[in-house]
C-alpha cells in the first residue's frame, strides 16, 4: 500500500498536521529529511520558464504556434506505453503490448476514445490546449515531458496546471522503509500514490483497487452500500470535514485540473453530505489526534496519525503508528513478525 497528506503555515485550507509526532517519528523525520535531498529540492516551489526559442543545447526545438503532429502523436504513444497499468489501478495481466490501452488514457483524459485516437495518429483537428492538459495529467507527464510535450504542440508549458502524481524514488523508498509504521503518499487531491506493506494490512492494498477507488475522497464519500467508512477508524465527522477543506484548497490551487474539476462535480452530484459541506464552507483544517481502529484480524488499535507535507511537490504523506509499548505496539510486531516468518 502507498501513502501522504500536508500543509504548512496557515495558508488557505491546507492541512497541517493531523495526530501526534510520536517518539518513533522522530527519527523517522531526521531519515525523510535526508532522503528528500537526493530527490526534492524543498527550496523550489515554482517551475522556470519554458524556452519560446531553439538553444544550442537542443538539437530540436518547435517554435510557438507550429504544432507537429507526427511527433506529437509519437511521443504520447512512447509515455503510453511507458507506463505501467498496475501504477493506475489496472489490471496488468492479459496484455500483449507494453503500457497503457488507449482506451484507458482516454477514460483518464475524460475525453472520448476516436478523439485521443486521432491526437496519437496525428489525424482529424488539432487536439485544443485543454485536451492536453487533460492526457498530461492522464498520463502523469513529469515536467519535462509535459514541457516537451506543449513545446511539440507549438503552445507555452503550462505552470502547475495539476496535482503531482509523480513520486521521488527517495520518497518511495523511505515510505517502504518504514516496517512499523503504516505510511501513504496522496495527492493534493487525495489521489493514493504509494503505500507499505502495513498500510495495505490497516487500511486497503490499493494495488488490487480499480483506479477510483485510488481516491481517498472519492472512497468516503461514495462507498458502496455497506462499506464502512473511514476504515473503520474514530474521528470520522473530523476527517470528513478535513477532506472537504483538502479538496477546496487543492481547487483553488488547480482551477484549471480537468480531473479535479471532474472529481468535484461527481462529488457533489453524488453525495449531499459532500454538497452540504462545500456549499457551506467550513471546514476543518488544522487536526492532531489519535484514532481508534477496529481491524478484522488484528483487533481494537490505537494509532497516532500523522500528516506531513513533502516540500516542493503539493503531496502529502499519511502515517499512522502505534505508540510506544502500547498493546496497539505488541499487536503489530506480532503481526509483522508472523508475515515475516
């Protein structure tokens, strides 16, 4: 399973931290500062210019307005075929050719399977600056691939048009490093990244997840009939309220997402709890406090719940950890031995 969640400051409605720093944590903080060094730079929070002219440093360069759909067409099917399903809530088995179908990037980009057909085939009209941004987002461009990918289609790059979905592999790895305590990375938007192997046994092992039910929002607020809410952990009317504020900070952060704007409005058609509070506005922004779980096999928990911005990317990273000799602690060493043996 795979994890976050953020914010610094009091700024908008971004999260805070939610739970307590426990003892544990504290080491924990010195390696996830360490570690964001070699793949973050938590100085930089903005992207430099795109280049409008050709440099020496680059053997080809597309002058604005002048859109090649050939290699248009040709780089969206390498980054298709780049990425791997499982990374999308897809089932991977099956497949005869690499990467995504075309039909899955099109249900991403909300936008109709013939129409992507055509920009990957360099026929039909010239697909508009917004579906761009829709397959971008789609497709997870990074920065460079979506800088490249605007340069081919002769238009400016945009600047954080949407929520990172990428994860930095020293971000990965530290998430992974943590044995002992159940960690996720989300989006802004709640979009579940990464996840351990303890956050998979806690809450869902999103990697057998469809991709909707990759959102964090999404899941609470539109669970099937039956579906306990919130993992079953206490503090639901708190975290309710937490995502709600999550989600309108990360709207007007990204006015210009298509998925997020596609998010709200499934939101709010689909849930009057969800339409109530985001008609009302108020929200809980700022949380710290320990939870009650009641798990299937491992019973009656205590957890510490904590939620930690990564600098420079708008993620955030969920943790959720036992305190100290605590019969939650004794609990989940027994566990991880016995999955261990």
């Amino acid at each position: 399973m795979r994890g976050r969640v953020w914010t610094e400051g009091d700024e908008g409605n971004r999260v805070i931290v939610v739970g307590r720093a426990m003892l544990a944590a504290r080491g924990l903080m010195g390696g996830f500062a360490l570690a964001l060094r070699h793949g973050l730079d938590p100085t930089t929070t903005t992207r430099p210019e795109p280049p409008t002219t050709c440099t020496p440093q680059r053997p080809r360069c597309h002058i604005l307005g002048s859109m090649d759909r050939r290699a248009l067409g040709q780089f969206l099917r390498d980054a298709r075929e780049k990425r791997h399903p499982y990374d999308f809530g897809l089932d991977a088995a099956g497949r005869r050719t690499p990467g995504l179908r075309r039909p899955e990037v099109a249900e991403l980009a909300h936008i109709s399977v013939d129409h992507y057909t055509n920009v990957e085939q360099a026929r039909g009209s010239s697909p508009s600056r917004q579906v761009l941004v829709s397959i971008s987002s789609a497709l997870r461009l990074d920065d460079n691939e979506q800088r490249h990918l605007f340069e081919i289609a002769g238009m400016q790059a945009p600047h954080s048009i949407y929520p990172s979905m990428n994860v930095a592999d020293s971000l990965v790895q530290l998430v992974h490093g943590m044995r002992t305590t159940a960690a996720l990375v989300v989006s802004a938007r709640y979009d579940v990244l990464e996840w351990n192997e303890l956050a998979a046994t806690l809450l869902e092992d999103f990697g057998k997840s469809g991709s909707t039910r990759r959102n964090l929002i999404r899941n609470h607020f539109l669970a099937p009939p039956g579906t306990v809410r919130y993992y079953g952990m206490s503090g639901v009317e708190e975290y309710t309220r937490l995502v709600v504020g999550q989600l309108q900070s990360a709207a007007a952060r990204y006015p210009e997402d298509p998925q997020t704007a596609e998010l709200i409005r499934e939101l709010r058609a689909g849930s009057e709890e969800f339409e109530s509070l985001w008609s009302a506005g108020y929200v809980t922004t700022g949380i710290h406090s320990m939870r009650q779980l009641h798990h299937p096999t491992l019973g009656e928990l205590t957890l510490s719940c904590d939620l930690l911005l990564v600098p420079g990317t708008d993620q955030q990273i969920i943790l959720l950890s036992a305190p100290n000799g605590s019969r939650t602690a004794d609990r989940m060493a027994r566990h991880l031995a016995e999955t261990t043996d």
